[in-house]
C-alpha cells in the first residue's frame, strides 16, 4: 500500500508513518507520533506525540489529537495517548495526553466512534465498540467501558466509570458511576431504565435479558443498599455470566452509581 502526503502537511522527521496511510492538506505530525498502516488523516488535523495509533483509523478535519492536557498538575512531564484500531474520530474533536499523577496515558480501545466537537479528557480510557456522540464531554480519568453509547452534549465527571452497554440520554450530566446495561439521563443524570434495545441487536437471549431485566430491579426497585445488592446479585450470576459485568460495576464503584 502506498503513503500519500499532501505537500502542505508537515511531518517531523520522528514520527513513524505505516503504510498506506494517507495526510491530507496542511495537517501537522508532530514529534513522537506513529501512524500505523491504512491510517486516514485528513486535512487541518493537528496530531501530537508522543502518540501511537494503531491501524485503520480515520481522523476527520479539525481534530486535534495527542495534545498535551490543562490541567495545571501537568508540567511538561513526558505522558502518552495509545489508539488501537479502526476507529473513527470526526471533525474537531480533542483527545490529550495523560499525566504522570495517574495512569500517564491515555487510552482508546479499537471500533470506537467518536463523533464531532466530543472532548476526551487526560488519562481517560476508552474500550472498544462505543460511540461518543457530538459535543460529549469527558473530563480526566473517565473509563468507558465496551459497547456504551454516550448521547449528544452528556457530560461526565472525573474518575467516572460508564459499564458495559450502558446508554447515556441527550444532555446527561453524571456525577457517579454508571452500571453495566443502564440508561440514565438527565441534570444530574438519574437510571431510568436498562438498555433492552441495545442488548438485543447485540445478540442476547431473551432469557439474558429478562434476567438483566431481574437485576435492574434488584439494584433499583428494592430499596437495597449498595453492598446488600451487590449480595443479591452474585446470587443471580449463578443463572448467567451476563450478571458478572453488574457485579463488576458495584463491586469497583468508587464514587457510588447513580440512582
């Protein structure tokens, strides 16, 4: 496959570029930065190192990608962000680097969608097969994990985790964590649901669902606590390993879930 580079980019002569990758107009590759193989980066797209993108990604316009974060702890310390394969990150949106006072990196998994104007903050890691629509905000230290879709202008609070399959409505604004296959939505955001629609184009049973379903109620509708859920809920897991993403969610919540 052959690389292509528009003659306007700007390329440093460190930066690894794979093959077939293609840079268009007046894009800038900084120092430190690999391109892996069949890499699409448009035109205007600034990218900062030290960065690793794997294969197959696609870069749109006005994206800036691998820049150092504001926090006001950075000080210039060497940190990284490491992008797997084949995602797509669309117009303008900004992903930085990590810092040292946490994981020093900044994830992205592979298959990820990452939708126009979304911010991705420092040490922040995303999983793999989740869209961030337009305008998501996450600030430092947020875990995405597989399969979640975060909806247009949702905000999440630093060291939040959003679970497996989890749907965040329009505007959502969470300040805890968010369970494996539950919905939330609104200021702050509150479950309202769990995320039958999602769950069955991913292929679950009815029976997974309808035990998914048991656990929703079991953690939402019964006026447990926390810890006496999470009890009840390894008692569901010997039905259906689909209940280990739950127990998961509760047993690592570090800023409580939302209610």
């Amino acid at each position: 496959m052959q690389t292509t580079i528009h003659p306007t980019a700007i390329v440093d002569p460190t930066a690894i570029i794979g093959s077939g990758v293609s840079i268009g107009a007046y894009s800038i590759v900084g120092p430190g930065v690999e391109i892996g193989d069949g890499c699409d980066i448009a035109s205007h797209v600034v990218l900062s190192g030290p960065s690793s993108l794997g294969k197959n990604n696609r870069i749109y316009q006005f994206a800036t990608v691998g820049q150092d974060t504001p926090d006001k702890k950075y000080q210039g310390e060497e940190t990284t962000l490491v992008v797997g394969d084949n995602n797509v990150i669309r117009e303008g949106v900004t992903i930085h680097r990590g810092t040292v006072q946490d994981r020093g990196e900044t994830t992205i998994g592979n298959d990820n969608l990452i939708m126009a104007y979304a911010h991705v903050g420092h040490d922040s890691v995303i999983c793999n097969n989740t869209i961030l629509v337009n305008n998501v905000a996450l600030a430092g230290h947020v875990v995405v994990r597989d399969w979640a879709i975060l909806s247009g202008y949702s905000l999440v609070h630093q060291y939040c985790t959003i679970g497996e399959h989890a749907f965040l409505g329009m505007g959502a604004a969470v300040g805890k964590d968010v369970p494996a296959y539950v919905m939330v939505a609104g200021n702050p955001a509150e479950a309202k649901t769990f995320n039958v629609e999602g769950l069955r184009r991913r292929g679950f049973s009815r029976e997974e669902t309808a035990l998914i379903g048991k656990a929703y109620k079991t953690v939402y509708r019964r006026g447990l606590t926390q810890q006496e859920a999470l009890q009840a809920l390894v008692e569901l897991r010997e039905q259906s390993a689909v209940i280990q993403p739950w127990i998961d969610s509760l047993q690592f919540s570090t800023r409580g879930i939302v209610r």
